[in-house]
C-alpha cells in the first residue's frame, strides 16, 4: 500500500495512456453508423482521453507525475505530449514555466492583452506551441495508418483527429481563457480565476485545471489532487 501511494502519480498516467490506446485501437476497428449515437459520444469520449494526456504532460512539468524519479517524469510528460499531436516536451516546458513566473503579462507566452474574443485569443496561443514538424509527422502518420495500418479514413478523422482538436479547445477554455481573461482583482495575486465547486464537472470538463487558480497557487499539487485545494480555498 505504501508503494502504490509513493507511485500513484505514475499509476494515474499510466492508467491514462494506457486507455488511449485502448479506446483508440477499439474506435480505428469500430464500423462507424452515423444514426448512432455513440459514433458521436465516442468522439467526445477520445477528446477527453486527449485532454488526460495533456494533463499528465503538464504535471510532468511541474514534476508531479513520479516526483522522486525524475527521468521517469521527464519521459512519461514527453511521452504524453508526443501522443497528443506530436507535441513537443522540451518547447512546452520552458514556456509553461514562463506563464507561471510572468501570468498575464507581455512575457506571458499565453496570455492575449486586449481581452480578445475565443478564437482571437486561441490563435494568437496556438502560434506559441503548434510547429510545421508537428503537422508533417501528423500527416506522415495518418498516411502510415491509412495505407499500412489498413485504418479506414472515416475512423482516423472521427477517432484521432478530431478528438484532438476538441481537446486543444477544451485545454485552451478552460485552463487560460476562462481564468486569465479580462482584468483582475488588485489582491489576486495568480491573476486568474476558478470555476465554481463542483467536483464532477470539474473532472469532466478538464481534470480540476478549471480549479485554475488554486493550480497556480499550488503548482505541486497533481491534478488529481486539485480538488482538495479547491475545498482548503472555500474552508478559509
């Protein structure tokens, strides 16, 4: 018991990763029927198996996944990041960091002044993270499970691509317009906001990274444990 609770941050990734794959596998042999229901449901379902992945990448930034091994933590977060489109670890790395040490200012790397409208902003941020490498080894792979894999295109863009773009929204909403938007509070010192308590929704919405600004004001703490600050925020 005492093992699996120093490694459950590397248990949570592995856990995570390892449904990806599954559910992916299963949905790139799946007959789509586009009258059911599920064809659509599993869209979002895959989304929400790509935004996890983000997740686990970023802890790994902070060094939350494996906090005592740190090339384990270094190589699940690249890991993960690789998985989601091909993102590249060591450009997110310092770049987040920088979001943390200069929030919503010009050297902000995430923040838009002007409070832009969502797609403004969204732009404005994907210029920061999305490079010509990512979208050739994209294609390079899509081509690879299409023609080798023997994967039907319909699945490849229902399963794979897609749900990652949703996830890209979904990270982007929830984790950096919703909290960081517009102006803030003189004596907020994170200059972000935080969604309202509800667990539930919190967890399926984005993994507790709407408890946004209890994340910056404990970096260390796993997603997966932002909950509880949540609940220490609302007990002051």
């Amino acid at each position: 018991m005492q093992m699996l609770r120093k490694n459950l941050g590397v248990l949570v990734a592995l856990v995570i990763i390892a449904l990806w794959f599954v559910v992916l596998v299963f949905q790139f042999g799946w007959e789509i029927n586009y009258r059911h229901p599920w064809t659509y449901l599993a869209v979002f379902v895959m989304a929400h198996l790509y935004t996890g992945l983000f997740i686990t990448a970023h802890d790994a930034m902070h060094g939350v996944v494996a906090p005592k091994q740190k090339q384990l933590n270094k190589a699940l977060g690249f890991f993960s990041a690789i998985l989601f489109a091909f993102n590249w670890y060591p450009k997110l790395f310092p770049k987040h960091h920088e979001h943390h040490r200069f929030v919503a200012t010009e050297e902000d790397p995430d923040f838009h002044r002007g409070n832009p409208t969502f797609f403004a902003w969204y732009f404005s941020f994907a210029k920061q993270y999305v490079s010509l490498w990512q979208i050739v080894a994209m294609g390079v792979t899509y081509e690879l499970l299409k023609r080798v894999g023997g994967v039907d295109r319909m699945n490849l863009i229902f399963y794979w691509i897609v749900p990652s773009l949703i996830a890209t929204f979904q990270l982007f909403y929830f984790g950096t317009f919703l909290p960081h938007r517009g102006e803030h509070e003189a004596g907020n010192k994170h200059k972000s906001r935080s969604q309202g308590k509800n667990h539930l929704w919190a967890f399926i919405s984005c993994y507790f990274f709407g408890y946004h600004y209890e994340h910056h004001n404990s970096p260390g703490t796993p997603w997966w444990q932002l909950y509880k600050e949540k609940e220490k925020m609302l007990s002051k």
